[in-house]
C-alpha cells in the first residue's frame, strides 16, 4: 500500500509544481496540500505551501513549512535559502539558513546576491526584500518545485 500512496502523492504533486510556474498560487497550494494528504514526508510539497503563504503575505505562516520541508532534505540548498526568505518575510534572523544554502551550493548567484542584500542586520529591510528575491528564485528556473 506505501508505494501505491507514494505514487499517487507525487502524482498530485506535479501539478502543484505546474500551477506555481503559471502563477496559479491557490490552486498549487492546494494540490501540494492534497499531496501531502497521502504522503506527509514530501519536502516540495511543504516548499510549495510556504513559497504560496509568502506570496500572498503570510510569511509567519511560511516558516514552519519550510522548516518542514527543510527537515524532510536538510542537504537541500534550495529548501535553506526559501527558508531564509521565509525568515527574512517574517522579521527573522535569514542570515543562518542562508549560509546553510550557500555551503551546500557556494557557487550559486541567487545565494551570494541575497546574502549581499539580506547580510545588515535589519528586519525592516529584509521584510521589504523577501518578496523580490523569492521572485527572482522563483523566475530564475532553477528551483525544482516549478519543474516537477
């Protein structure tokens, strides 16, 4: 039965991945959390939910699916860096996450630029940042969650 319910969860989580690269932010969160009704242990699925929850302004909301998501694939640069921009979304520290993602892939752009930018210690301002560097992310293709 495991592998039936591992199928079926990651076959509603491809078009969660689909609806986030079109832009289609209620309808991926609620295929990711369908996903997650057969399967809780899909690190994308919480990725999905916390990149919807930031978009539309809830970034206390979007910690803890990071740190989900973070928890299922600590190895995962990209689920450390949206953990930072969740972070830095809701006030918090982004700093460690980031360094985290920066360690597990040091030659990648998006990480040495948002480091630069989210690097002072300042909350206002990494509040005001998040939001355009999850955009960057998000544009740049190089997060699996919109290639699933």
């Amino acid at each position: 039965i495991a592998p039936l319910l591992i199928g079926a969860s990651y076959a509603r989580l491809q078009p969660a991945g689909q609806s986030l690269e079109h832009g289609h932010y209620a309808q991926a969160k609620s295929q990711a959390l369908s996903s997650l009704s057969l399967s809780a242990k899909r690190p994308e699925a919480y990725a999905i939910v916390g990149v919807v929850d930031l978009r539309e302004g809830f970034a206390q909301a979007a910690v803890p699916a990071m740190v989900k998501a973070v928890s299922y694939e600590p190895e995962g640069w990209e689920y450390q860096y949206l953990l930072a921009l969740a972070r830095a979304g809701a006030g918090a520290d982004p700093r460690p996450a980031l360094r985290r993602a920066l360690v597990l892939n040091p030659p990648e752009p998006l990480l040495r630029h948002a480091l630069l930018l989210l690097g002072p210690e300042d909350p206002r301002r990494w509040e005001r940042l998040a939001p355009a560097l999850l955009q960057a992310a998000l544009a740049s293709g190089k997060l699996s969650i919109t290639s699933l």
